[in-house]
C-alpha cells in the first residue's frame, strides 16, 4: 500500500502530465511543431546565406535580390528589388500569420483577460526597454544615423525560441511555455507598434485613406456573412498596396487583417453534430436511390461544407498559411537579407564586430532581454499583477528570458527599416548573429538544468526508498 508520501509524489507527477483544454492546447501543439520545424529551415537558409555572400560566386548573390522587378496594371505600378518585394509583399502574409495568432491569444488563450495578460505582457515590456535602452547607451555620442537602430533588439523570434524550448520535452512546463508564447505576442504587438510609428516613410494620405476603405468594405462583407475567399483576397491586395504607397509599411496590412479574422466557426460543435447528422442519414436514403451516385456526391459535398463552416476561419487560415510562412516566406526572407560580406581580412571584421551598433544589437539581446524580463516579471509579482504557471520559478523565467533574446526574424526585419542602405546594417546584422547564437544556448543551458517530473520522480521515490518506504 502506497504512503502519503508515495500518494502525494504520484499525484504531483500525474498533475504535471495532465492535457489542458483541447480547444486551445491543439493548436497551440500544432503551432510549436511547425515553428520549431520551421527555426531548422530558417537557420539552414541564414548559414547559407553567409555562407553565398563569402563565396567567390558572391556577386550572383547580390546582383539577384538586387534585381529589379516591375509590375503594371490598372492603377498598380510595382518597380521593386526581389529583396523588397519580398520583405514588403510575402512577409506581408507572414505578419498576416501573425496577425492570426495574435487574435487567438486575445480571443481565447493566454491574453484574452487582463489578469491572465498582465504578467506575461509586463515581462514583455521590460524585455523590449531594457534592449533599447542598452543599444543607444552604445552608440549614444557617435554617429546620429545609428540611433535609428534602437528597435533591433526589442523583437523575439517566435520560431528559434519556440524550437528551442521545444527541444527541451518536459523539462519547460506546458504553462511556461504557454507564458513564453504570450510573452512573444506581446513582444510582437510592441515590434509591429514601433514599426508602424517610427519606421513609417513619408505619408501619402490619399493611399492610406484608399487602404481604409478597402479595411471598411473588408469589414462590411464580413458583418454581411460573405464566404467567398476570392472576395477577402482581392480586398486583401487592395489595401496591400494601398498601404505601400501610403508610406506605412505594408506588412501593416497583413495585421491588420489577422486582427480581422474571425476566431469563431460559423456552426458550434453541437450544430455541426445536428447538421451532419441530417446529411448522413439522407445519404443513407439515397444510397437505395437510382440515382445514387449523383445524389451522394452532392451529399458528401454538402457535408464537406458544413464541416468547413465548423471550422473557424482564424483556424482553417492559419492551418493553411503557417506552414507557408514557416517553411517557405520566411526562410526566403532570412536567405533575401541575412548575406552580410566580410571584406577587408580579419582587422576589418573585428572592427565591425565591435562597432558600437553591432555591440550595442549583441548586448541588447544577449543581456538586455533576459534582464528586462526577469525584472519586469519580479516587479509584476510584487506588485500582483499575476502569479507564474506551475512547475515555474523565477530561475525559468530567466531562461526563458534569454530565449526571449533570439532576434532573428524581426531583427532582420526591422534592420532593413532602419539603414536601408547604411552600413550600419552590415553592423546591426552582426549584432543580431551574435547575440541570438549566446541568447540561444545561454537560455538552453539554463533550462536544460532544470529536472522534468519524471526525474523529480525518480528522485522522490530513491529518497523514500532510502527512507525504508516501499515503492507501489
């Protein structure tokens, strides 16, 4: 017979592997395996693009993104580079993911009430000061252009973070992750915040209140029940260009449309049950019909409508597009912008590598992120904005801080906005290599420290047995 003891050790551990809602975690499972998927391609796409830009084939490189593409039709006039048109157009449908998993959390996960978002988005605040504040620390009193870059270090790579902690099984509780993916959103909706303020050309009003419309008459035919996705589409291209013309970044566009995407399917589950039912009993009815072959194709058609109209249209999106985005967009985007060349032997890279821009990126995201998280989740639990999940201690949060620090995607992103054409973005890119890799395995090391259940377990149960106690 089991000892309290015994009884209390088992009940910790059968508690620690219990599922959480289906309706939630699914997706949430689904979205970890493909950003951790997704973080191998990305890493795979970057290292070849060093490696192309160091390579005597180097000019092929960037004589290719370089290349321009123009594009003419009615009213549209497209003359980009490739680069751009993939950092303004198909990453367009990678914030529009974003966008997506943003409402979720709003809607039905970890932000969708203020108790529940307070602690994780405190954390996220203090990780995106504190980075900024230590980058203009470093370039303060030096080149006035290199201020610009204050926003590269606030940004968190969902999916390099995300396969991180991934790789790490039980050891990171289901709710610390759950509290790094929040703190993520959030650190998203701050990137997106400062990039539609700061890093906003010069207004072209007449465009941007074309876009408006377009979101208007997008918002109009979603309240009047339309379905047809080529509808959304055109709209969606739209308001695309309008807000590249308009002078705000058009991956704006994208979010916002994510934010639009409804969350809730047409039919509940018990609808879906009732509805389904009826198409399958008729099919049963038609099969005895002559004309049994017509008549279930149109049934087996019916019930593959009702079927997706149970479905939500943020679900049925984002299981379309993540995996686009993950294994396609975004890869592109890090072989598109992630080739800095190495001239000038190895004085030259040592200077570059600690140039106040590349140092100030580096610290920012290696120290500044784990510090202002950690900090900022220490004050909001003095303060009790919000206690931390189970099996999460302050120590994890540290970890997961320096997480947190792995940049790359948006960095990248927002290093473009910033120097365009500057050589700081050689500088800031450097930064970015570097202080995502120490982030990286800094947060891995910590976090691979920490005992999953079944060692404390183990453990537990070689200390009862020590005791004399016998194991059920």
């Amino acid at each position: 017979m089991a000892t309290p003891s015994q009884e209390r050790i088992h009940e910790t551990w059968l508690h620690s592997s219990r599922v959480l809602p289906t309706r939630f975690i699914r997706p949430l499972i689904e979205f970890t395996r493909v950003e951790a998927a997704g973080g191998i391609v990305l890493l795979i796409a970057a290292l070849v693009a060093l490696v192309w830009a160091n390579s005597p084939w180097y000019e092929s490189y960037f004589n290719l993104f370089d290349a321009h593409v123009e594009l003419s039709g009615w009213v549209i006039h497209i003359d980009e580079s490739l680069k751009h048109l993939i950092n303004d157009g198909l990453m367009a449908v990678f914030f529009f993911v974003v966008g997506l998993e943003i409402k979720r959390e709003l809607v039905v996960g970890e932000l969708n009430s203020v108790k529940k978002a307070a602690l994780p988005a405190m954390a996220a605040l203090g990780g995106m000061v504190v980075p900024a504040l230590i980058f203009v620390g470093f370039v303060a009193g030096g080149e006035p252009d290199a201020i610009s870059g204050w926003g590269i270090p606030m940004a968190t790579d969902i999916a390099f973070s995300v396969g991180v902690v991934a790789l790490l099984g039980s050891r990171v509780s289901i709710g610390a992750k759950l509290f790094l993916l929040a703190l993520a959103i959030v650190d998203d909706i701050g990137a997106i915040a400062v990039i539609a303020v700061f890093y906003t050309d010069d207004m072209n009003f007449a465009w941007l209140a074309a876009a408006v419309v377009g979101i208007v008459v997008t918002y109009a035919a979603r309240r009047a029940g339309v379905q047809n996705l080529a509808i959304y589409v055109l709209l969606a291209l739209f308001i695309w260009y309008g807000f590249l013309e308009s002078g705000v970044h058009a991956t704006i566009a994208g979010v916002i449309l994510g934010l639009m995407t409804p969350v809730h399917a047409r039919y509940t589950d018990e609808q879906f049950r009732q509805k389904a039912k009826q198409v399958l009993d008729r099919w049963d009815t038609n099969r005895a019909s002559p004309h049994a072959a017509e008549r279930l194709d149109q049934d087996a058609l019916e019930l593959a409508a009702v079927a997706t109209a149970s479905v939500s249209p943020l679900d049925r999106l984002e299981h379309m597009l993540h995996p686009w985005t993950s294994f396609v967009i975004v890869p592109l985007f890090a072989l598109a912008n992630a080739g800095v060349r190495f001239v000038g032997g190895e004085e030259a890279f040592l200077e570059t590598l600690f140039s106040p821009v590349s140092l100030g990126v580096a610290v920012g995201l290696a120290l500044g992120k784990p510090i202002g998280i950690t900090a900022a989740t220490w004050i909001g639990l003095k303060l009790n904005m919000g206690v931390l999940p189970r099996r999460t201690t302050m120590r994890t949060v540290v970890g997961l801080g320096a997480l947190a620090g792995i940049g790359f995607t948006v960095s990248l992103f927002i290093t473009e906005l910033a120097f365009r054409e500057s050589l700081f973005g050689d500088e800031a890119k450097i930064g970015i290599f570097l202080g995502s890799a120490i982030a990286g395995i800094v947060g891995f090391l910590m976090l691979r420290s920490i005992k999953s259940p079944e060692e404390e377990f183990a453990e537990a149960a070689e200390h009862l047995a020590e005791a004399g106690e016998s194991i059920p």
